[in-house]
C-alpha cells in the first residue's frame, strides 16, 4: 500500500481488514494455546463453520486425525526455534459437511507482536494436486502391478518353451535314428510308395529338429550371460558382411552403409540381428539388382539403426505378424528359413530396451528399423 500521511489508524485498519476478509487464501490468528481467535472468509469457505462458531475452538480439532500429530509437532517444534515464518506442511482440514481438503499452511509467529499476540496461519487449498497426484501414483501402482504379472507369466511360458523344447529333443531323435534303421536295414525290401514314405517322414523330423534347435535358441535368449560392451557397429557390419561375401559377390548386391555409432550392449547378440536383416535382404530380394543401405539416425535418448532395401517389400497388414515367431509369408519352396530370424532380433533389441518395426510397400522394398540406447 502507498501509504499517505492523511491516512488515519482507522482507515488503516479497514484497509488491512478488507484485504484479509477477501483475500483467496484461508487465514487464522491462533493463541498460545493453539485455540482459534479469528478466521477469515476463506477459511470460514474451507470448514464451513463461522467466525462465531469457531472462535476459541482448538485449530487441530479441524485437522485430520492422522495428520494431527504431524501438524502439532510441526507447530511446537517452529515455536520453540525462535523463527519467524514456518516451513510449510500439508495436511487435511474438515469440512462440516464431513468432506477433507488436503492444505499446505505456513505460520507466522507473532506472539511477541503486540498488534496481534498470536500465531498467523496460512493456508493454500492444494486439493485438486494432491487429487492428481494420489490418481497418477494408483495408475502407477497398477501398471508396475500388471507389467509384474507380465514378467511373470513371460518368464513361466519362456520355461515352459525351453524346458519343453529340451525334453523334445530326445524322443525326436529315437523317431530319426529308428527310421534311418528302418530305411538302411529294410530299404530294398520295401516298394517306392514306402520309401517315398520314408522319406517324407525323414524330412518331417529334420524339420521338426530344426523348429525345435530355433525355439531353443530363442528362449535361451534371456538368459544369455554375455557381459555388456562398447560395440562399434561400423566393425560389427563389416564383420556380418563378409560372413555374406559369396551371396553379395554372387548376386552383385550393394551393400552400403553411412558412418555407425558405437553402442553398449551384448555383441553376439547384436551379431545376430544384423545377420537376420542383412540374410533377409539377401534373401528375399527382387529382379532388381539388389541395393542395401544401413544408416543411422540420432534421436534424443536413442540411435535409430535402418536397414534398408529394394527387394520385394511386405504388405504393411503383415508388418506386426512377420515378428512372431515361426510366421512367415511364403512357402518354404519359394524362399527358405523357419521364420525365427525377426522373432529372435525382436526379442535382442527389446532386451537392449529398443524397438524393433518394418516400414514397406510389397515391390518398393523394405526399411526395417531399430534403436537403442545411446
Ligand atoms: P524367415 O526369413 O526364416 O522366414 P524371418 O523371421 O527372418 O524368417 O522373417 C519373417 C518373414 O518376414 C519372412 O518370411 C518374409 O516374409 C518377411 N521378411 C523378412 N525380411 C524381409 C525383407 N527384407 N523383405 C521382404 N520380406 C521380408
């Protein structure tokens, strides 16, 4: 306030007066004792009760219970330092229709002030905050609930594939070694139906070997012990490369890459998912000469690895299928492999706390990308 020497105690008092009676935070003047002496409009909206009503009750009566020790040792312990304005705490003040409205409330000690001889609280309505953040923490609860349940029933069924994947192993190979018997010892005595037969079923159990190995593999993913280590991915590219120099060289493929970070993660891991994009793009390329390009984009918490190419391209409606293990979209006549490859990169790239997704139009080529922590 300008204050002007016309100004009269009076009007000083009025003006003071007016300013607390509006003001939009709740006030209170308490004694000694903690018993209330005056409240202003706000506080009378907070609680309900008047002025009168209030008058020489005790403030914590109005507290929750809970929350009234809290607020008593608060208050005893600002007294007894000598200081002036308190730290602020939150706690729950009643309302009379039985309803709670969570404050933070500051007090003023001016015991020794001769105006007012008293304790000067004030209180800010932080309800709709507290209301928020108690919802966001149930949200979260029940999401680190679910995301438990998750892990559990993934770890259970990731056992249940490996353990079973392993017990399978053996009577598949009674099943292979009696029939090569079969065929070896009883061959010429059986007409070709039956050992076409044979033949079939021989290729039935290899396949089902193979199925079996994938599984084994892809489930042992998990619990792969390798340490975590600086990767440069310009060394690991070239590496893969080279395990693929006859099927470029062959087909005349263009592999080209921009300049690759250096990423920390496990490296045969890694290994693997350039050797599953690179093989694919090999494999399923177009008449086209085959053009691969792997490059790499920074993000802000993350790299964002492509790999590129101008083969024969997915139809977007299969884009979530291809990463599901042993789907594929063609005939084993048409092109081989189990359908394991992009299951397993998912499974590494999710490990590495990355995604993994395809961007393609069938005959346009394929863009598969992947990130990971930079
Ligand atoms: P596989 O190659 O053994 O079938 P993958 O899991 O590696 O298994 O791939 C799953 C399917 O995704 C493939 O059958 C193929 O249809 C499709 N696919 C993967 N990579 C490419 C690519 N670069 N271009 C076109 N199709 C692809």
């Amino acid at each position: 306030m300008n204050r002007h020497n016309s100004v009269s105690p009076q009007q000083e008092d009025t003006f003071y007066h007016s300013l607390v009676a509006n003001a939009s935070a709740a006030m209170q003047v308490l004694d000694k004792k903690g018993r209330i002496r005056y409240d202003n409009p706000a506080f009378a909206l907070l609680t309900g009760y008047t002025n009168e009503e209030t008058n020489g009750k005790r403030a914590i009566a109005f507290v929750h219970p809970e929350d009234r020790r809290l607020v008593f040792t608060c208050i005893t312990e600002f007294i007894a330092s000598g200081e002036k304005t308190s730290a602020p705490v939150e706690f729950r003040v009643q309302h009379r229709n039985g309803n709670w409205t969570w404050v933070e409330s500051t007090a003023v000690n001016l015991i020794d002030d001769p105006q007012v001889q008293g304790i000067f609280m004030n209180h800010h309505d932080i309800n709709l905050g507290k209301k928020r953040s108690t919802e966001l923490r149930k949200i979260n609860e029940s999401l680190h609930k679910r995301a438990s349940v998750l892990a559990e029933s993934n770890s259970e069924l990731e056992r249940f594939a490996l353990v079973s994947s392993h017990d399978l192993q053996e009577p598949l190979r009674m099943v292979t070694g009696f029939l090569h018997l079969l065929k070896k010892r009883y061959g010429d005595q059986l007409d070709s139906t039956a050992q076409q037969y044979i033949s079939f079923a021989v290729d039935g159990s290899d396949r089902m070997k193979k199925m079996i190995n994938d599984l084994l593999g892809y489930s042992r993913i998990g619990t792969n012990q390798e340490e975590t280590s600086s990767i440069d991915l310009n060394i690991l590219l070239a590496e893969v490369t080279e395990l693929f120099r006859e099927t470029i060289s062959k087909n005349g493929a263009q592999i080209e890459s921009g300049h690759l970070p250096v990423v920390y993660g496990k490296k045969t891991q890694l290994q693997q998912v350039f050797q599953n994009l690179l093989s694919n793009a090999l494999k399923y390329r177009s008449v086209r000469p085959l053009q691969v390009r792997i490059n790499c984009t920074e993000e802000a918490q993350q790299w964002k690895i492509e790999f590129s190419d101008n083969g024969i391209g997915i139809d977007p409606k299969f884009k979530e299928k291809i990463f599901v293990i042993f789907q594929r979209l063609h005939s084993k006549s048409h092109y081989s492999g189990n359908g394991i490859g992009l299951a397993v990169s998912k499974k590494i790239i999710e490990q590495h706390g990355g995604n993994i997704w395809v961007e393609s139009e069938p005959g346009n080529g394929s863009s598969f990308y992947f990130t990971i922590a930079r």
